[in-house]
C-alpha cells in the first residue's frame, strides 16, 4: 500500500468492465493492474461478446491446433504496473484463466502508466488508442507521486492543468491526487473517440475545490453515464469511493443533452453494515444487481434499478 494501491473486490470490476466492454474487437487497458483483478473481469467479458462463453458457469476458452480463444482474449487485454510484482501476478492470473492453452502473446508490461501514449511504442506494437481503459488508480497526493512521473503528468498534460487550473500547489494546499491526472491523460493521449473510462476512484474530489475545476474537465471530455457512490469504507484505507462511467464525446451537444445516473450503494444492507470484512456476498449481490441494470448498450435500465432499491436500499436519481 505504500504507493496508495488498494485491490478492489471482483464484484466492482465485473460491474465496471460489464459497462466498458461492449464489442468483441474492444481493446481494454488497466494502466494500474496490481494483481490483475480487472483484466480477469474483461477477460471474461470479452470471452462473453467473442465467443457467448461464460466463465463463471464453465464456459472455458477452447483452443486446438490452429485455433486458440484463450490468446485471441488475451491479444485484447492491456496491463501495466509500476510495480513489477503486481505485473507479474496479473501475468500469471491472466496465464492461469486457461492453463491448458498455449500463448504467445500476452501484454503486460512493469512501466510507468504516463510513459504510454497513441502513436508511441509499448507492448511490442505502435499504439492506436484503446476502447476502454479501467481500473483503480492508486490513491496518492501529489507530494508522494515519484519526481519522475510528476515530470511525465507536466509534459503531458501541461496545456490542460493550465486550462482547468489543475496544477498541485503544495503551498496553497492545493494537492490534487493522481487519479485525477490518470483519468485526464487517458482522455487526452490513450481513449479512441466515444472510447469509455471506467474506474473506481476516491471520492474526496467531490468535495474540494479543485474538484470542481476536474468536473469542468470530465463535462468538457465526456459524456457522464453514471456515478455510483459507495457510501462506506470499501478499503482499509480511510478512504470512500465513487465509480465512474464516461464516455468519450467530442460533440458538445451530445455531452450536454445528456442523462445522468447518480446512484448510492448504502453503508447498510438489510441491517447488515458493509464495511471490508462483512460485505463479501451482500455488497456482491448488491452490485450484481446495479450490473443488471447496465444495458448492452451501455445505457442505464431504471426499472432495473428500482429493484435494486426495493431488495437492497440502492438509491438512485436520473439528472439532465
């Protein structure tokens, strides 16, 4: 935890990936894989839209001489780590999803996240963009982001801090968190157009003032889907979220008449009070419900979410 990585449990990433894969030629990107918990989930996402496979119900991968579902997923699924540990047991996670197959491909890299950009070099190929880019960006303040990467994030995004007055200023006590910069170079330098973000992040932006300068950057680059709060300490860290669903959207237009779902998972569920250790298969279950309510095209299925709210307590609100 020391570089402010928490895994989150599969049930976020199975709700995050349903929501950001949507097409059997997708190409999925978790720039902060740690122990490969997303790219698990797009796997079997992926294997879904491919090849109607479900994994979890013992719809495997087949590969035979010439034909290999298990590499043609994993041609797909993009990883990097700063930490090589955490890249080298999402490689083996990911290895291990069909033991029996032969790859000889897989793309997952130990490199700095800001060192990957469209049109440069990395994973053996010339980057052409990425369909969806999700994850769970590290929760650390500026003052503890390496000088080499703090140098990265100012040549990458140095035109955009400026604009949104997004720059951290210790001095003022300004210290914007890096998921704030992760989610602004994946817009700017790694999403394909109407490509989609979806990631769970701290929600201490929604209560700052630089927060709302970020806000004006997310409605200036994305069409907002979703917003779901989850209202309880998810990581041992002190630390609340709220996952995020955006779509890429050059048109102003289209962004601006646009739906938003604010959802809420409350802290207690049936009487039971969610926190790290309780809330294994009530918060599972409560998010697989949310997952219900995710059309395959991306939109939101209130009715679907009322359930949720009749069986679980989930709060929710569509604004325009």
């Amino acid at each position: 935890h020391l570089r402010g990585h928490f895994y989150p449990p599969p049930a976020i990433a199975r709700l995050i990936t349903k929501w950001a894969v949507r097409s059997k030629d997708d190409r999925v990107l978790d720039a902060g894989c740690g122990s490969g918990t997303f790219l698990i989930e797009a796997y079997k996402r992926l294997l879904n839209v491919k090849f109607n496979k479900e994994y979890d119900r013992g719809g495997y991968p087949e590969c035979k001489q010439g034909y290999n579902e298990h590499q043609e997923v994993l041609n797909q699924l993009y990883g990097v780590d700063i930490n090589a540990f955490a890249s080298h047991l999402t490689s083996i996670h990911l290895m291990l999803m069909a033991p029996k197959c032969p790859i000889s491909r897989l793309n997952v890299e130990t490199r700095d996240y800001f060192t990957l950009m469209k049109g440069g070099m990395a994973f053996g190929e010339r980057l052409e963009g990425f369909d969806a880019v999700v994850g769970n960006p590290p929760y650390t303040r500026w003052v503890e982001i390496p000088e080499g990467t703090r140098g990265l994030i100012n040549k990458l995004l140095g035109d955009e801090l400026a604009k949104y007055n997004l720059r951290a200023d210790v001095a003022r006590g300004r210290e914007v968190e890096i998921y704030v910069y992760w989610i602004m170079h994946a817009a700017k330098n790694l999403l394909k157009e109407r490509g989609r973000i979806g990631m769970i992040i701290s929600n201490a932006w929604l209560q700052t003032d630089y927060g709302v300068d970020f806000g004006k950057f997310l409605l200036d680059n994305f069409r907002i889907v979703a917003l779901i709060d989850l209202s309880f300490r998810l990581f041992e860290a002190l630390v609340s979220t709220v996952i995020i669903l955006a779509e890429k959207e050059p048109d102003q237009r289209v962004r601006e008449d646009n739906v938003v779902t604010l959802i809420r998972i409350p802290p207690k569920i049936n009487g039971e009070e969610l926190d790290l250790e309780k809330a294994g298969k009530t918060l599972d279950n409560a998010l697989r419900c949310v997952e219900d309510a995710v059309r395959n095209d991306g939109s939101i299925d209130t009715t679907a979410l009322a359930r949720c709210r009749e069986e679980y307590g989930v709060q929710f609100v569509q604004i325009r």
